[in-house]
C-alpha cells in the first residue's frame, strides 16, 4: 500500500443544482475546495461544454487550484488539473494534461502533439512532459496502456454503480501488477476504498464521493483509515 494515496477528483457540474452560470460557480467552488485539501488530480470533466466554455473553465480552475494550493514544509503541494479528452483544450489553457478515454487516441500521439503539434504559443508556456490517464476497464488495458507511456490508468467499475456491476477486487488486483500506477474508480466510498488500496491501488478516483461531501472531511476520513491498516500491517 503507498505511503499516502493518490485522490482524484473527476468534475461533473450538472449535477449542481441550478442554472447553467450556478452550476458553474458551484464547481469552482468544489474546485477551491479540492485544492485546498489535499486532492492530487482534478480531471474536467465537463464534455457537452463547446471548447469555448470549456476553455474559459479550465484557465479559470487553473487560476483558482494556484491560489488554493498547500504548503508543506515550504513546499508547495498543487494539485494538478487535467482535461478529459482535449489536448487542444489543456495545452490552450496550460493545464498539466489530459485524460483519454479507453478508445482515444494514444499517450503517444498526445506527446506528440503536445511537444511538435498543434498550439504553438500555448506549448511554450504548458508543461513539457504533460501527464497522461487513460481509462481502463480490464487488466489488458492496463498493461497496454502501460506500454503506451500513459502515466497511470484510471480502473472502473470496481463496485456496482447505477445497477452496473462491478468488476471486483481481483481483477483491480491483476490490474495493479502493471507498470504504472493505478487508481480505482466506481462505486468507492469511505467504506471500501482500504480494501482498494490493500488489493494494490495506488488510490482511488470518484465523482460523488468528492463531489457531494466535505472534501476535507473525506480526505481526513481517508488518510486515517490508510493509517490504520498501515498499523495493521
């Protein structure tokens, strides 16, 4: 089990209550939020928005994650803001990078793109070596996804979510004997997010769990029960 696991959060506005311009307010605030408390990742996730409004959200989110980050014995602790799907939209608004469906293109050509491609003025000023998740949904996927340089995989659904089965444990657990670091994703809650990490996870990703509850709460909530099976172990 990691010495302290990796959160993700994935954005989803609409389901905010209100209008669109109040959904968007809530979600930067959840943003705020997340950087302030510990959240390693932030995917936007916010695919029906025209590049646009997509782009305004980003440079906005990235605005917001500078002013909320920690610091650890002088050190700052930033929490990373990475695009579902657009390479074209993180490197506009400098965002760290990208995460790929399980049928987009490949970290390859991201790479590609990102250093040699598309948005010239923008590259200059985003990260060189842009980080990369790719969603998996078999152990398979994972280890191509390893293969391709993705810099972790994104698992799901471990749990039962929305009357979907899960996968369960075991095949998270195969999965977790690839090459990068992996994250579970579906269904996880306070309750089962140790057995994740005791199954190899390197942490875990979620909408509602970050999304509808205190972040700071969770990640406490979280960080003790990692404790605890530490001190088990």
């Amino acid at each position: 089990m990691p010495e302290s696991s990796i959160l993700y959060y994935i954005t989803d506005r609409t389901a905010f209550p209100g209008d669109d311009r109040t959904r968007r307010r809530h979600l930067l605030d959840k943003i705020a939020e997340a950087a302030a408390t510990g959240i390693d990742y932030i995917q936007l996730r916010e695919k029906d928005l025209p590049t646009r409004d997509l782009e305004s959200l980003a440079r906005e989110a990235i605005r917001i994650i500078g002013q909320g980050k920690l610091t650890t014995d002088h050190c700052p602790l930033t929490t990373a803001l990475l695009i579902n799907s657009r390479t074209d939209v993180a490197l506009a608004a400098k965002a760290a990078g990208v995460h790929l469906r399980s049928n987009d293109i490949s970290p390859q050509e991201v790479r590609t793109a990102w250093n040699c491609g598309a948005g010239a003025p923008a590259r200059e000023l985003s990260p060189q070596n842009p980080l990369i998740a790719v969603s998996c949904h078999s152990p398979a996927e994972v280890i191509q996804a390893a293969a391709n340089q993705a810099t972790f995989a994104v698992f799901a659904p471990v749990f039962e979510k929305n009357n979907t089965p899960g996968t369960g444990l075991e095949p998270l657990r195969q999965a977790c004997l690839a090459k990068i670091p992996v994250l579970a994703l579906g269904g996880v809650t306070l309750q089962n997010a140790t057995s994740c990490m005791q199954a190899g996870a390197a942490g875990i990703a979620a909408i509602r769990l970050f999304q509808e509850n205190d972040i700071a709460t969770i990640v406490r909530n979280l960080r003790a029960s990692e404790s605890q099976s530490d001190a088990i172990h």
